[in-house]
C-alpha cells in the first residue's frame, strides 16, 4: 500500500533542519548578486489571522524563488510592536502593555516559523524594544537641529470627558466618538509636535526613480497636491492681513465676499459683538464635523457672517468676512476668497446668503447677467470689469489673465506667485504611554533642549498606572518627568508625548541589515551592499501614510548623509484583501473570520500557503472559499503521489518529446508568472503539468530520462510554492540537501513551440478579452487565466462569479450575478 503524505510531520521535520543548518542565515556581505525582499510588519496582536498569510507567504514564495534565480535574497521579519490596542490591553486587561505585547510576538513568531517562511530570526527587529526605538530618537533629535521637528499649535481630536488628545484611530463610528467613553469627540488647538515632512513635498512627486503601482503614485501625487497660482493679501480693516491662495487670481476682481475657517485665527477679532453668539455656535458645530463631512460636495453649504469686513486689494471694496465648515486651516491658508461668478460652491454660497455676484469673465458669444445666472461659468472667454485686466483672453493657452494678474500683484505689492500644496506637516505627538518618548527637555532657563545623545534610550518607565481619564501615565508618574536642564544643569520636564507610531516603520528596513548595532541607526558598511530595497510587499491601504513616510525619511536620511538614495525601496507590488466567505471583510464580529492555525493542524502549512495563491490574481484578492481548500488538498497529494508511488508496468507506448516539451512550457510559465506575481496562474500551470504526468505515467515513459527529469523539475518548481513538500521529495528522490539551495531549471527555447488556440472570453455573455492558449491546456488552467485578464477584471469591478464554463477550443463564459 502506497505511503500517505502526512504533512504535519513533515513540516516539523524540515523547519527543524532548516533551522539547525542555518539554511537562511543572512550573509552581511552577499555571496551573490543581492536581492533584498521585504513584507510589511506585522502588528503583534496575539495571533496570524489569514489575512497575514494571505500577504505573507505569497512573498515567501516569490523571496524563494528570487534565491534560486541565484540571488543572494535577505527576507527579514518583525514587529510592529507600539501603540494603541497594547495600551487599551492594559486598562482594560490590568496587564502591563509590554506583557501584553511581548506574550503576543512570542506567539506569532512561532506561527509564522509554522508557516515556513525563509526568514533569519537573529535579524529580528522590535520596535517598542529600547535598543530600536533609541534610534527613533536620536533621528528625532537630527529632525530638531535641521528644523524638520517642530512644536506649534495644532488642531487635535480632543475628548472632554476623558480631558485628552486622541490619536486619528481613537476616534471611532461616523459620529466619531472616544473609543474609550463614547462622548462625542471635538477639534481642539494644543501643542504638538511635527515633522517639516512639507519642505520635501517638491521631491516627493518625483517617482522617476522607482517602479511603484500608477495607483500609489497618483494617490501620493493627489494627496501632495501641487497648485500653482498667487498668494493674495486682503486686510481686515483693522489692517491685519487675510492671506489667500487662488489658482485664479485673474478672477480678484470679482471676489466680493472672505470665507475663513472656523479655527482662523482672527475670527475671534474680526467678530462683531453682535454677531459673537452665533460665531461661537457655529464654530462649536464645525469643530464636531470630520474633515471628510466638512468637504463632501454633497453637503449644504452652510456659514455664518461674523459681522466683520476685509478689503478687496483689487477694488478697495470692503467685502463681508463669513466663516463656514467647508474651509479647513488645514488646507491652504484657512481662507478664501468668495468668486460667485466663476466658481460653483461660491455661487451656492452666494445665492444661499444673498451675496453680490460679480462676473468678471464673459464667454464668447454670450453676455452673463449675474441676476439671472443659474451656475457659475468657469470657463473660457475675456476678461471684463477687471480694471487693468479687461479685454485679455481668460483661461486659454499660456493663462495671459493668470499671469497679468500677477504681474500687477506685484507691482502693487499686494500678492505673489506661489505654489501651495494640499501636504500638511506630519503631527507626531501621541498623549498615550505606548509609543516612544519625545526627546525633548524643558528647562525655565534655558527653554527647549534635546536630551544629549549620549542619554539615549530615553525609556519608559515601568511603574505606570493607567488612570481612567485615559491621560497618558507619563504625564501623571511622579518622578519621570522631571529631569536636571542638560545646560544648565537646574530642575526641568520631559516631554510627555510619545512619537506616532508611524515613525517606527518608517526606517525599519534598515534596522534588520543589524538590529543590534549601537554605533548608529544601521551598519553603514552592511549598508552599502544591500540597500535600498529591491521588492516590497503589502497592502495599497498604507499609500499616502506608511509608503509616503518612510520615502520622506530615507531623504531626510540621505541629507544626514546616512544612505546615498533617494528611494527606500526600488519596487513595490500590492495585494489585495482576502474576504469572509460572505464576501465580507473578515472581522470577529460579522463571524466570518478564519483561523490558519485550524487548517493548518488539518492540512499542513504548504496546503493552505498554495490555496492562497491559487485563490485570484494577488493584486485582486477575493473571498475564501473552504470548498477550495480541498481541491489545493488533492493537489499537494497528487504532487506526492506521483513521485513517491510506483505504478504497474505498461506496455502502452509514450512520447518522450512530448514529456520534455511540457516540461520546459511548465519552466517557462511558471517562472514567467513568478516574475509578475502571478502565483495563480502558476499554479495553474503545475496543476497541468501533474496531470501530465499523471497520463505519461501510464506509458512506458515511467523510469526514462525523460520521466526522471520531469519529476526533478517538478519538484523544483515546487519548492517556492510548497516548500516542506518540496524538501521532502527532493530527498525522496535522492538528491542531496537542500532543494531550496539548487538553482533554478532552465528551459530549451527549441522545445517551446506549441500547438495554441485563442479562445474568446465572455461575462455572462458579453465578449470582454481574448486569451491564448495551449490546445492541450486543462479547463482549470483556462479558467485561472480567463478571470486574471485585466480586462476581465475591470469589467467584474467587484461582481461575485456564479461559475465559469469552458467550451474546449472556442470560449471561456464567466457567469456573474
């Protein structure tokens, strides 16, 4: 009776090997051409959900797969380890945050050593660590002398009941309330640290030098958001300037109303007492709203007059001051000008509160009456009731309005041209414990000091409590605070904030070349042979935050003279989101979460690793499908049975040439896929291949050359994938340890030629691609193919497919609903 693959005591057996070889042991110096691969860092929240494979172990394999490439491949791991949930473990738990952390990183590790993944765990990092976050500071401190660090007032989300700041992720449901009290949470100005991440915006839209999804680099390019345009100076009439920035100051002369953000600062001063009352309600009413509420193009256009007038530079009219939602102080300077003419949301705004209206440009052919006007015109046409203006061609080629109208600004003295970005300066202070301290030192004499260099790690101190208020303990511990001036050497305060924890996983891929190196952040001699990052893997969710920081750093980096890049990483490929059976996203409380460990225990590590990448395109995700798991199930087996079964002889006549041309298509397709991520299709592509053989089996091609080589790459190629199964059969078969040092198989190009057909592909129908394929290529195979089209997966945009029939030789037809 044929033996049965027992996939448990195989992973055991070959995790151990490998880990008491040193089979992954990272080379400081590369023995080959360098590859260094990179996943995002898990959060140590107490246990690997499917998500974490899901992202995880596709890059394993493409890690894997590199390495046999011959490229000396470094694919580090750590965690994540500050923040927010430790800290609400602690209150809620009464358990210290470092128990709390540390018991859940000892448990994933373990997990992800299940996994088999090709890491080395003497390059471990942990952020909330002293040895890593002492570089935190120091950075911090490099920050403050080059005045990249900053402390100003800020707005905050602030809770009244607990008397704290929270953090963006505190702030929880639509109505956005305290996570910890649920009182409804309210913008407040407090001091806060910053990072001048701004005065890199110009850089930061320059992607020439990395090769990054056009999705991110649009994402990041909008979130910087470059205008060009002038800088406009009203005056209160009390003489205090009103800075503005239009992208049209041609249109200045028909600004007839000031939009100032409810937190300016001048709207207390330019209030009318009569009108302070309804100010101040309205102001209160903003200061509930999320950013995303105050912008919606759907929402009324609300405002309040605060009985105050400022002066058109333009017409040295005097135009009402409002304040309204609509306009943040984070965007721009907090104040506009009101053009009801050319502009829609003014020309609401204009008509709601009976604003004058002035047209200052008129389309061709056409005379605009601002009595009768039913919608601003923003378009084209001459310039009118524009004093030097007038006559000139407005918004057409070169923008000769726009530049006369800066011209005269000039000239006047009255405004510029600038360049303004929608990039605001990033807020680092966090009022909680877990996190790593701010350098800073206070001292009445002597004022804001970094704490020397040499006293670094500043740590946090042990003895804490985690008072209801939910003030952050450091504030309130009775002697942490308080310090000896480094200059003075009199009595003076730490700062009691901590660092966002973004900050933490913004450089970390350089702490892993030599986590415990004290002599600065990194090795800079390890550094020079294997950075920057040549591949990162993780989620499209962290474009315009994690992805944007860490490029912000490494320049920052660079003009510290620490690297000689520009880029942190060279290549970046995102994955998609795994769902719920429901087509849901997994989450406890909608009940559709998976456990890995379970299917693991049941199936093995490398079962639930290739349904994984057997389950969609990476990039695209999709729901888990436990009836799949099985299918993954018999494939594994089938690998299995295959080389390890011997079948009765056979006097039915094989094709060798056939054998090997199968062969060397598998080699091609699935390393092809493997360069593009396309794990689906290649395994896909194995599937056929073990089905081949399976019939080559059968024939008297079973114990030739050609049978014997087939089987060797099979498992080869194998190995990225499965790699447990891999190593067990590779020593099956008599090679020598380990199939995960042997290189990659290399294909015959004269063997490539093959029979193909095209076959037309169809949703519910409707043709939408065509794709090629072998003759002989299995419906599965067809199948994985026809739903990883591009344009297929445009035009399913998130449909669920009921089935796909595949019609042998003419047409794949995908049936959604």
């Amino acid at each position: 009776m044929a033996e049965r693959y027992d996939p448990v005591a195989t992973e055991q057996k070959w995790q151990q090997r490998w880990a008491e070889s040193g089979i992954y042991k990272f080379h400081p110096i590369p023995q080959a051409p360098k590859h260094y691969a990179l996943t995002m860092l898990p959060y140590p929240s107490g246990n690997l959900h499917i998500g974490h494979w899901y992202a995880m172990s596709p890059s394993d394999t493409r890690a894997r797969y590199m390495r046999m490439r011959g490229y000396d491949v470094f694919f580090p791991m750590g965690f994540d380890a500050f923040g927010l949930p430790a800290e609400n473990a602690a209150i809620k738990r009464n358990i210290h945050p470092r128990q709390w952390t540390y018991a859940n990183i000892e448990r994933m590790r373990q997990q992800l050593k299940a996994m088999g993944m090709m890491i080395d765990w003497d390059q471990e990092v942990i952020t909330c660590d002293p040895e890593y976050y002492r570089w935190n500071q120091w950075f911090f401190i490099q920050f403050f002398k080059r005045g990249l660090a900053y402390r100003t007032y800020a707005p905050v989300d602030w809770c009244p009941s607990c008397n704290t700041t929270l953090a963006r992720e505190q702030v929880v449901g639509e109505e956005r309330r305290c996570e910890r009290c649920g009182t409804p949470v309210i913008k407040k100005d407090l001091d806060q640290w910053l990072f001048r991440i701004t005065a890199y915006a110009e850089e930061l839209l320059d992607f020439s030098k990395i090769e990054w999804p056009e999705r991110i680099i649009t994402m990041q390019r909008n979130w910087i958001g470059r205008s060009e345009g002038a800088s406009v100076i009203f005056t209160t009439e009390s003489g205090d300037p009103i800075e503005v920035f239009t992208t049209r100051p041609d249109t200045l002369w028909g600004a007839t109303f000031l939009v100032l953000a409810p937190e300016h600062p001048l709207v207390d001063k330019v209030t009318s007492d009569a009108q302070r009352a309804v100010v101040e309600a309205y102001k209160q009413q903003a200061a509930r709203e999320s950013e995303i509420e105050r912008l919606s193009t759907e929402k009324e256009k609300t405002g309040v007059w605060t009985g105050g007038y400022a002066i058109n530079p333009a017409t040295n009219q005097r135009v009402p001051i409002w304040i309204a939602d609509y306009v943040l102080m984070s965007y721009g300077t907090g104040a506009i000008m009101g053009v009801p003419g050319h502009d829609q949301r003014d020309f609401e705004f204009a008509r709601a509160y009976n604003l004058p209206i002035v047209v200052v440009v008129q389309p061709e052919g056409q005379t605009l009456d601002p009595a009768t006007m039913s919608e601003a015109w923003p378009g084209e046409g001459t310039m009118v009731n524009s004093g030097p203006l007038n006559g000139l061609p407005a918004g057409k080629g070169e923008g000769q309005s726009v530049k006369a109208a800066i011209r005269w600004l000039e000239q006047q003295g009255k405004g510029r041209a600038a360049v303004t970005y929608r990039l605001r300066d990033w807020l680092i202070s966090r009022q909680r414990y877990w996190g790593t301290p701010i350098p800073i030192i206070y001292c009445p004499q002597c004022g804001t000091l970094p704490v020397p260099e040499e006293q670094l790690p500043v740590t946090l101190p042990d003895d804490v409590d985690f008072v209801p208020t939910g003030q952050s303990p450091l504030k309130l511990h009775p002697t942490w605070r308080f310090t000896t001036c480094p200059q003075c050497g009199g009595q003076a305060e730490r700062d009691t904030d901590t660092m966002d924890t973004f900050v933490d996983s913004s450089w970390y891929q350089y702490r892993y070349l030599s986590p415990h190196y004290t002599e600065g952040p990194f090795d800079p001699a390890i550094g020079q042979h294997w950075l920057p990052v040549d591949q990162y893997t993780g989620g499209a969710e962290h474009a315009v935050m994690h992805l944007l920081y860490t490029r912000f750093w490494t320049k920052v980096m660079r003009d510290l003279g620490l690297v000689d890049f520009d880029e942190p990483m060279v290549r970046l490929f995102n994955q998609g989101i795994i769902l719920g059976e429901d087509n849901e996203k997994m989450s406890k409380s909608r009940g559709n979460v998976v456990d890995p460990d379970d299917l693991v225990a049941r199936y093995g590590a490398d079962a639930v690793r290739t349904f994984l990448m057997f389950i969609g395109p990476w990039d695209q995700g999709g729901p888990w499908n436990s009836r799949g798991m099985e299918g993954t199930v018999r494939f594994v087996n089938r690998c299995w049975n295959i080389v390890t079964e011997q079948p009765r002889p056979s006097s039915t006549p094989g094709d060798a040439e056939a054998l090997r041309r199968i062969t060397h298509r598998t080699i091609k397709k699935v390393g092809d896929d493997l360069e593009r991520f396309a794990f689906n299709t290649a395994i896909a592509a194995l599937m056929e291949f073990v089905n081949e053989l399976y019939r080559a089996r059968e024939t008297t091609l079973y114990g030739s050359d050609a049978w014997h080589a087939a089987i060797r790459t099979l498992v080869l190629l194998l190995a990225p994938f499965t790699p447990h199964l891999a190593e067990e059969l590779w020593e099956r078969i008599g090679e020598p340890y380990s199939v995960h040092q042997q290189p990659w198989p290399q294909y015959d190009e004269t063997l490539l030629a093959e029979q193909q057909v095209e076959l037309a592909v169809q949703i519910n129908g409707k043709l939408r691609d065509r794709i090629t394929v072998a003759a002989d290529a299995s419906e599965e195979y067809i199948r994985q193919l026809a739903l990883s089209s591009d344009k297929v997966q445009a035009a399913l945009n998130g449909k669920t497919v009921a089935k796909t029939v595949v019609v042998p030789g003419k047409l794949v037809n995908i049936v959604v609903r």
